[in-house]
C-alpha cells in the first residue's frame, strides 16, 4: 500500500546519525573481480548508477529489492544492480517473475545490452548469504515484492553504517539456483567510471548477448518476441544449407 | 504464412519505420509530464490577464495608456510571475498581496527558479500546489537503533514494524495542506522560505 505522505511546513531535514550496531559480516569483493553481470538499458553506459530519484521507497509496486532508499540527510541513493551470471542478469531484469505472460518484447530486447563488469578496486558489502535457513530475513529475499519496503529499510540502514559500505550481496532469488549471488552496489560510494570498468557489452538482438539471452529465456520459461523470430530467420536464410 | 510473405511483410514494416519521425521516450515522458503540470495549473490557479493583473497593482503602473507596457516591464524583469497562454501573458493573482504589491520573495524566487532551469509553469506549479514533504514515519531511511546492537534478523523486524506504523498512518489529504502561494497569503514568511529551501536548495547568491 502506497503511504501519503502528511504535509508539513517546518520539516528541517536533518541528519540521522544510527547509535547502534548491526550485527553482520562483511565480504570484501577483490579488485580485478570480473565475474560480475548486468542487463542495461543500451543509452546508458553499463557503469553507470541508476539514480532512483522518483518513486516513494514505501511502494512495493516500483523500484526494486534494494532500491529507492534514502540516505540519514534525505538524499536519494543511487544504485547499480549486478549478478555473478549472465543467467542471474537476465532474472533479474528481463526475466523476472511474476511477470504474467513471460514475454520479453522486441523493444525491449532492442532497448537494453548485456554487460560484463569488472571491478577496478577492492568493494567491502554488506554479505546476506550466510543467514540461518529459519531467518525472517533470508525468506524476505526468496519473496517477490512484498517484502521491498522492509528490505530498502535494512538497505539504508546497511548504507548508513559506520563501515561506509560500498553495498550489499545476497543469494539471487529469481533464478532459484543456490548459491547465484547478486550485488547492489551504492552510487556515494562507487564510482562507475573509476571503480568499475565494462569488460564487455553484448547486443541482445544478435550474436553471443542473443544467444545468452535465447538461454535464458529457455532457464526461465519466457518466449522471446515474433520479430525476433522474422529476423533470425531471415539471418539462417542465409546461411549455407547443409 | 510463408516465409516469402513474412520477409515482405518485414520489409514493409522496416521501411515505414525508418521514414517516421522518431520519438525519445524521454522526450515524450517529459512532454506527458509538462502537459500534466500546465494543465493543473490552467485548472487550479487563478491566473489573470495583463489588465486585470495591472488594476490589483495601480502603484506600480499607474492607470494611464502605458499600462500594458509597464506590466511586460515587470515580467520581462522577473519582478512579476507569468505564463503565456494561447498567445496571451496570464498572471497568478496570489503573487499579489491585499495591498497592491507583489509579495517580496516572489521575484527573488523567480530568479533562483529561471537560473536552475525551470520554467514559468514549472514555478507557478511549484509555488501554488499543496507543499508535500516526507512522512513522519521514513520508509526507506536509515533505522534508528538507539544503541542497541542488533542483528539482520532484528533490523530486518524492525524495519517491518516502521513498514506497518507508516501504512496506518493517517493519510493527510493534500488539499488540506497549504502552498508556498496560501504561507504568503499568511504572513508565514519562514514557513514559504523553508518550502523554498526544500524545492531549489540554499540561496548562493
């Protein structure tokens, strides 16, 4: 359920410095990690953060698991999602679920890439994949999107946390294969043009991006779109027949 | 189908493609966006014409022929708020006080907002609909732990409670609340400064 938010005429913002402690590990990813995976929309560079400036972290219908969120002075955190397989990347992104009709549109195949990114530094992040399988919050990260307001919550309040993290990771529910990570990383802490570097960008309407999505959508059980039908065989027309 | 008349059929559709104007969905959002914004304001703000706005201001142009020109003076200047609609200048009513004066901020304000890129609808929105800041309860910020230490389990608890207080909070309508126009109107300067603040930031100047 959408909040309304109450008007008020004297909110000075200020800063909401956490007193306590978070009881939780953190996993240090190495510099020169390149296992990392992102599906992108093609304007954008597949370094770069996605700034989550609109949208109330209290909707669970916008957004995604770890983002909108504010940081303690009100300022919106950006955020780049990442996951250790292209597979994961596509789950994530295109292949989601809860998605009725698992169908992948030809625009939107047209309209995003396939990236593998590389780290340049070391990243410290929040680690979520060692929690007890009787945890509340292990089960919130097997859940679709109801558990969203709550988990941006434990976002921002890793995000808030003395340690500076760079940002969090967990074990990827989409794809449902143990042990398939995901990373969200934040945008006041890592740079996209210096932390982080694209090892390679894939288009997804031809070549390897297309067959890796072609596998994907077979993992998944999601139709690509007919046009795509039309062009691919209007390319195997031109192959040399055996 | 064949395969003949699909390839065809491609073709065509490629074709005509091609030939149509292409629209940046950017673009087009932002347009949606701007239409959206005037059309509130066109049905929401009293919004009046350069000889209605020039008799509430009768010290600052007189009452002679020149009445017209001393009023686009003001505007051209920043001094008075506009909007030109259907080829004609429209002037809010609110940015003029019960004695014949634009309210003071109004022009300093109008300055920050043109030099950070917004434009006069984008201003007269801003300044005329109900102010909208966070909720008591912040979905989505840092939780306060008091000292306590806990664990992710315990921040993941506690994060779900705040989820359940903000969703039971009572909801505030928003044409209950005031806008930086009615603050003006109240002679609550601090009030309208702070909702400034919050919209363009600081004044550097």
């Amino acid at each position: 359920m959408r909040s309304i938010a109450p008007c008020s005429t004297g909110s000075a913002r200020t800063w909401l410095e956490p007193t306590g402690v978070i009881d939780f590990d953190v996993r240090t990813l190495p510099a020169g990690d390149g296992r990392w995976w992102c599906v992108h929309p093609a304007r954008f560079d597949a370094t770069s953060f996605h700034p989550n400036v609109d949208g109330d972290p209290a909707d669970e219908s916008i957004g995604g698991r770890f983002h909108p969120f504010d940081d303690g002075a009100g300022r919106r955190v950006g955020t780049r999602y990442l996951a250790d397989h292209p597979d994961g990347a596509f789950a994530e992104t295109l292949l989601r679920d809860g998605v009725s009709d698992r169908l992948v549109t030809a625009e939107t195949v047209a309209m995003h890439r396939l990236a593998q990114i590389g780290l340049r530094r070391e990243l410290r992040v929040a680690d979520l994949t060692n929690l007890d399988p009787d945890s509340p919050l292990r089960a919130a990260l097997q859940q679709d999107t109801d558990a969203y307001p709550q988990l941006r919550i434990v976002a921002a309040t890793l995000h808030a946390d003395a340690q500076r993290l760079d940002g969090v990771v967990w074990e990827g529910r989409q794809l449902e294969t143990p042990g398939m990570e995901c990373v969200v990383l934040f945008d006041d802490r890592v740079s996209g043009e210096s932390d982080l570097a694209t090892i390679q960008s894939l288009d997804l309407e031809r070549g390897v991006g297309s067959g890796r999505l072609r596998a994907a959508a077979r993992l998944r059980g999601y139709l690509l779109p007919s046009a795509r039908s039309v062009h691919d065989r209007r390319a195997d027309d031109q192959q040399p027949r055996s | 189908m064949s395969a003949v008349r699909s390839d065809e059929q491609w073709e065509r559709a490629v074709e005509g493609l091609q030939d149509s104007p292409t629209l940046d969905a950017d673009q087009l959002y932002q347009a949606q966006q701007h239409a959206t914004l005037r059309r509130w304001v066109l049905d929401e703000v009293e919004l009046l014409g350069p000889g209605e706005i020039a008799a509430l201001l009768p010290h600052r142009v007189g009452t002679d022929s020149n009445v017209a020109r001393a009023i686009d003076k003001l505007r051209e200047r920043g001094e008075l708020l506009a909007v030109r609609y259907k080829d004609v200048w429209r002037y809010p009513s609110d940015q003029i006080t019960p004695k014949g004066e634009v309210h003071a901020p109004i022009p300093g304000v109008v300055v920050r907002a043109r030099a950070q890129g917004y434009d006069p609808w984008e201003i007269v929105y801003r300044l005329a609909r109900p102010i909208e800041t966070p909720p008591p309860v912040h979905v989505g910020r840092p939780l306060e732990h008091d000292g306590r230490t806990l664990s992710l389990d315990e921040l993941f608890a506690a994060a779900g409670e705040l989820v359940s207080a903000s969703a039971v909070a009572e909801p505030v309508h928003a044409d209950t609340c005031p806008s930086p126009f009615e603050l003006l109107a109240a002679g609550d300067d601090d009030a309208f400064d702070r909702a400034v603040l919050d919209w363009l930031g600081p004044d550097v100047a």
